[in-house]
C-alpha cells in the first residue's frame, strides 16, 4: 500500500515519524534522568536528615531519656503518625529505643526489617557507617546512621523507614513536564517537518507532472520551470529538459522531413501538369490579343476581356509559383488589381448570405508583382469565406505605411493547435476531419518568393491572417 503512496505524502509522513519518534526518545531520556535525580535527591535529603538527627538523639540515648528521643523523632514529620515515613532510633543491641510509631515499634522490642536480624543491622557488616538498605519486599527503604559517643563507640543507631512510593510525586511532576514540553516540541516541530518535506517533494512532483505529459502533448507545448540545482533532482531535471529538447529537434526534423516529401511531390505534380495547364493558357491569352488587334470591342467588353486576360494570367502565374524556380515576373501591382480580388469572391459572399468589410488604402500603383499579391489576396478572401459560417462576416484590411501589408478575418471556428502547426503544408488534414489543399501552401510560398511574412491567429469567433510584403521588391519585365 506504501508503494502506491505519492512521495508528496511519503517524505513528510516520514519527516513526522522521525520527529515524534526523535522527541519520545529525548522525552524518555529527560524523564529516566529526572527520575534518577530525583531518587538521588531522594537519598542525600534522607542522608543529611539523618545525620541532623544522629547528633541531636546522642544525649538521649545517653541519659536514657525516652521521651526526649520521642519529641525528637516526631519533630521533623508532618504527621505524628505517618506510615509512610517512620524514623526509629535502635540502642547498641538493636532493641527499639524509640519510634516516631510507638504503637508499631514498641519500646525495647527487638527491631526486624526484613532486611537482615537486628544485631547484623546495629553491630553487623552496617558497622559504623550509614547505608542504605531495602526491605525484603521492596518496599521500604532504610536509612541507617550510627550514633557514636565521644570515643567513637556506637551508642545506637537512627533508622529512617520511608515508603518508596514517596518518590512517585516528584516523579509525576517531572513526567507531566517532560510530557508538556514533547507535545509543545511536536506542535512546533510537525508543521515545520511537513512543510520541509513537502519542500523537497515539491520539485520532485513537477518532474513527474511534466513526465506524464511527455507522449500525450506536443514537445512544443510541454514547458516546466525546474529547480536547477546540482543535487539528484537538479541533474535529474536537466536531463529531462535535455530529452525535451531533443524531442522538439526530433519532431521539427520530422515535420521538416514530411514538408519536403510533399514539396517533393507537388514538385512532380506541378512539372508534369505547368505544360499541359500553360498550353492552353497561352492560346487563350493570343485569342484574346488578337481579339483587340482587330478593334471594334465596345467599353463594356473590353472590361470583360481586361478581366479574363488577367485571370488567366493569373492562373500561369500561379502554376509558376508551385515550381521552386520561379520567377517573380508580373506587372506592378494597381488598385485595380487589389478590386478584382474582391470582384472574383463577391458571388461566393452573396451565396453564403455573408457580409464583406473591405478597406483599401492603396490608391496608386506599387513595386509588388500583381500576380502574386493577387494570387495572395484571393487565397486568403477564399478560405475566410468558405471558414466563414452562414450568414457571418468577412473583414479584409489592405494597408501600406512601411511595408504592404494585408488582413484578412472571419467569425468561424478556431483552427485546432495541432491542424494550426501544420497550417502551410500542402494536402495536410485531421483524421476524420477537413483538411486543406494547395491555397495556403501556394499562399506561403508566394509569401516567401516575395521576401514577406505570413502570421495567423485564431480563438473561437475570430482566425486572422496576417501578409506583410516588403515594398523594395521590384517588378522584373
């Protein structure tokens, strides 16, 4: 189940148990030590209480004076009777003397504490030291100090008997502390655990991210801001960065490739048919010079010759442009050129109940070939009409400042992003979907031949393409 489990939620997970792990232990430490300190604070406070005692029970003990001992005894309890603690004082046989408990240490009975028989505990291996004893069962200890007359012999021997649970409080205090300063430590310390790791995972979840996308999207579209760095995730980042690139390489050498076998192609096509389509061509425009030759064509008929004259010059031309080798050949370019454009579409416009907006700047000739830019225009006029849906609208925008420039829209649906890369190649479509011919093709490489640049921009409701021609191309004669 762990193995399924995102690193986002394994690192910090594991940061957490580190730290609650980490503070238990110190917890633990600090309690164990407490407690040791507090046992040995324990001892040395019975050893001195004992040692004050020893020096004031010595004239008791040496004028037998039981109840001076008895006052004695009780003097430093809380209670007269207390079983938790209870201080006895021994004579030198080990016989009770006196008791802070008389009713359980009678006077001059032996002492048994479980601990060994009276005289081992006031003449034995005890000896004239004090020491520290434990009861048979653990339960009660036993503080022993001797008390010595003036020539160091033992008059007796002051027993301190304390419960060993005495200590349980101050080790209780000392736990709860320790308990309230690991809780405070984990409530510090768990968000900035969590936090950090999810700091160092952060990087490591882009990667992946940006990983997924690699065979579903394009390498074009696949942009990630890495952390660059020289540790495993920086170089790791790196190498994905490198493998990106070379998939973008890849696939423009691969888009490149498909571009010139259909370059190719077309080329084959177009040298094949440029004479057959050429032919005819030619005598059609000799019909129509020899036509005039005669005279007697009235105005009206001369406008219709003037306007198939240029069509069919128009068509040779564009068959030039397929071939790579073309010339730029034509006459400069006029406005009228620029109105027949618009002439030739206006029938499609009216069949699809479509509104043209037409503005034109160009009001006297210039040094563009007019074959060409014709060609461009009607391209670009025929397919914003046909993009165009029923009853929509057509904008088209001939302007000239710097350089020529012409702008062509429509209302229809944006081009797809993957049929968009692919806008200028010849015959190129989406599967199950309408592809395109030759228009935009030839449009681009008339575009190319005249040194300009074509753009497109298209968002649902509105695709714009854009032709910017250079003006100091120069009609070659």
């Amino acid at each position: 189940m762990l193995d399924n489990l995102s690193y986002r939620l394994k690192i910090p997970l594991a940061m957490s148990l580190v730290i609650v792990a980490t503070t238990a232990v110190v917890a633990a430490t600090f309690t164990w030590q407490s407690y040791r300190q507090a046992h040995a604070s324990f001892l040395r406070h019975g050893e001195a209480l004992g040692k004050t005692l020893a020096r004031t029970l010595r004239p008791a003990l040496l004028h037998d004076d039981v109840w001076q001992a008895y006052e004695i005894l009780r003097t430093p309890l809380e209670r007269p009777l207390d079983e938790a603690r209870v201080l006895i004082l021994l004579d030198a046989r080990g016989h009770v003397f006196a008791a802070s408990d008389p009713r359980q240490y009678a006077v001059l009975t032996p002492f048994n504490a479980g601990v060994g028989d009276p005289v081992t505990l006031a003449n034995g291996h005890a000896g004239l030291d004090s020491n520290v004893l434990e009861s048979a069962d653990a339960r009660w200890l036993y503080f022993s100090t001797p008390i010595l007359a003036e020539d160091g012999s033992l008059l007796g021997r002051l027993l301190q008997r304390y419960d060993r649970n005495l200590v349980a409080p101050r080790f209780a205090d000392v736990s709860a502390d320790a308990l309230y300063a690991a809780l405070a430590a984990l409530l510090l310390l768990l968000p900035l655990g969590w936090l950090a790791g999810k700091r160092l995972t952060d990087p490591l979840v882009q990667l992946a991210r940006c990983l997924g996308r690699v065979g579903q999207e394009i390498p074009e579209s696949i942009q990630c801001d890495f952390h660059h760095g020289l540790d495993e995730i920086g170089r790791l980042a790196q190498s994905f960065e490198d493998m990106v690139r070379q998939l973008r390489e890849k696939q423009a050498l691969e888009r490149h490739l498909a571009q010139s076998d259909r370059l190719a192609a077309v080329g084959r096509l177009s040298a094949g048919i440029a004479h057959e389509i050429n032919n005819p061509l030619g005598g059609m425009l000799n019909a129509i010079s020899n036509y005039r030759r005669r005279g007697g064509a009235d105005p009206q008929a001369e406008k219709t010759l003037g306007l198939i004259e240029r069509g069919l010059t128009q068509i040779r031309d564009t068959v030039s442009a397929l071939l790579v080798e073309s010339r730029l050949e034509s006459r400069a370019l006029t406005p009228a050129d620029l109105e027949d454009a618009r002439t030739l579409v206006a029938g499609q416009v009216q069949s699809k109940r479509l509104t043209l907006h037409w503005h034109n700047e160009v009001e006297e000739p210039l040094p563009l070939p007019s074959a060409q830019v014709r060609q461009i225009l009607l391209n670009l006029l025929l397919n914003a009409v046909q993009a165009s849906p029923e009853g929509g609208s057509v904008t088209c925008s001939i302007s000239m400042d710097d350089a020529f420039t012409i702008t062509v829209g429509n209302a229809g649906p944006a081009i797809p992003e993957r049929r968009r890369q692919h806008l200028f190649e010849p015959y190129f479509g989406e599967e199950g979907g309408e592809g395109h011919g030759l228009g935009l093709w030839v449009t681009y490489q008339l575009v190319e031949q005249l040194r300009g640049s074509i753009s497109v921009e298209s968002v649902p409701g509105h695709t714009r393409f854009g032709v910017v021609l250079p003006l100091e191309i120069r009609h070659e004669a």
